[in-house]
C-alpha cells in the first residue's frame, strides 16, 4: 500500500539535493556523497526504510560506476535518479528493477536542471570578475558563496521537495497499475543497466594486461563465497604489488 511522504521528509531530501548542487568539496564529493549510495542511504535514513532505498542505490551506482564529467558536461545526474527513484521505491514498495529503470530518465532531467545551473554561473562569474578587478571583498563574498546557494534553494531543493511530497507515492501507484508484460520490459531493463556499468568501468580500464585482475574479482565474488571486504582489501594489496614491480621493471629497463 502507498505512503504519503510528509512535507519534512520531502524537505530534508531536498536539502540533501541543494547541498549536491551547492558541490561542497566538490573533488571528493563527486564520488563519495553525490554517488547513488549515499544518495540512497539519505533517504532510507529519512524514510525509515534503508534497506529498500540501498537496494535501489546499489543497483544504481553500478550503472552510474564509470561516469564521467569531462569539463562538467555530464551525461546524467546520479544524485536526482537515486533521491527520487529511492524515494518511490520506498513509500510505494515498488520492484525495484522498475524503480531502477525509472531512474534513467529522471537522471537525463536533472542534467537540464544543471544546465540552467550553468547558465546562471555564468553571469555570477562576470560579476565576481567585476568585483575582483574593484577589490570589493564583501561583493566577491556574495556573487561567489551568497547568491549560489540561495538560487539553488530555488533550482534543486524546492522542485526536489514539491516532487517528493505531490508526486511519489502518486508515480509508484503508475507503476504498479502497468500491465505485468510492460512491467516485465521494465524489470528486464533495470536488471540489464548494470551490466551497463560495468561495461563503461571496463571500457575506461583500457590496459589488456588489468583485465584479468578485473575478471579474477568478478569470478572469485560471484562463486568463492570470500566476503566482498576481503576480496576488495585482497586487490588493494595486488594493485600495490603490481604497481611496484611493474615500475622496479620499467626502470631497470630504462637504466640498462
């Protein structure tokens, strides 16, 4: 049965989402709180069910593991596809692969909500320029730090929050009113993105001589039983091992 989110869970998302666009610690937070999983984790946090909302976070983040932001041109927006499809997922107790195929086309939204982003950025930064070259502190202060985050109050946390709290549990009751044999089109493509993911992550490794350490992960996760952790903490150590004696190789070449 669905859930209506209250307007302070709809709220606290929202701000989960301005403080994405605000980029605080941009460099580290890229892959860290703005990523599908802590996404998902927020809201399972402020909707009282975490398991259902990281399930859906974690398929996500396969899907969203080799994106690039070349120059802040980015192909889709991670953290607006975890918060919404997570939040449907949760009061409307949606399957998840369709939450998961849902969040596509959300992601593809939110890089036109960034592009407006962009656009706004760019007259700020004409007059911080102007301030700069005026030497006026306080004007640099405000067109830098001051006016960016009050519009994106505007930009990212008042749509997230009017979204969330009129629309979830009315977007995951259309979807469960879907025929089965189109919802069965749409659980076969949320299951089928991450495989995506991984491609792209593949892709991006590029060197033949790391794809057996890549595909030995894989193999050993899916059929050895060793714990993820222990698997994850086995390859630091190889990459480390791999990395010394391929540059103690590299130059010893270069001295003979």
């Amino acid at each position: 049965m669905d859930t209506k989110i209250t307007i302070l869970q709809a709220i606290l998302i929202g701000l989960f989402y301005w403080f994405r666009g605000c980029r605080f610690g941009y460099t580290f937070g890229v892959v860290t709180i703005f990523s599908p999983l802590p996404a998902a984790l927020w809201v399972g946090i402020v909707l009282g069910d975490i398991p259902t909302a990281m399930k859906v976070g974690a398929a996500l983040q396969l899907i969203y593991l080799g994106l690039l932001v070349p120059g802040g041109a980015a192909p889709s927006d991670p953290t607006i596809a975890a918060l919404v499809s997570c939040s449907v997922a949760v009061v409307s107790k949606t399957n998840i692969n369709a939450a998961v195929a849902l969040a596509v086309p959300i992601g593809l939204l939110g890089v036109q909500i960034n592009n407006i982003e962009y656009i706004i950025n760019g007259f700020l930064a004409s007059k911080t320029d102007k301030n700069v070259e005026e030497a006026d502190t306080r004007g640099m202060f405000r067109t830098s730090v001051i006016y960016p985050s009050a519009y994106k109050l505007i930009l990212y946390a008042i749509p997230m929050t009017l979204v969330l709290y009129f629309g979830a549990a009315q977007i995951g009751g259309l979807i469960n009113m879907i025929p089965q044999t189109i919802l069965n089109g749409l659980n076969l493509a949320g299951a089928v993105l991450p495989a995506v993911g991984f491609a792209i992550i593949v892709q991006q490794i590029g060197k033949k001589s790391l794809l057996p350490y890549f595909l030995a992960a894989f193999f050993l996760e899916q059929y050895s039983g060793i714990p993820t952790l222990a698997i994850a903490l086995g390859g630091l150590f190889l990459a480390y091992l791999h990395i010394t004696f391929t540059s103690d190789s590299s130059k010893a070449a270069k001295e003979a």
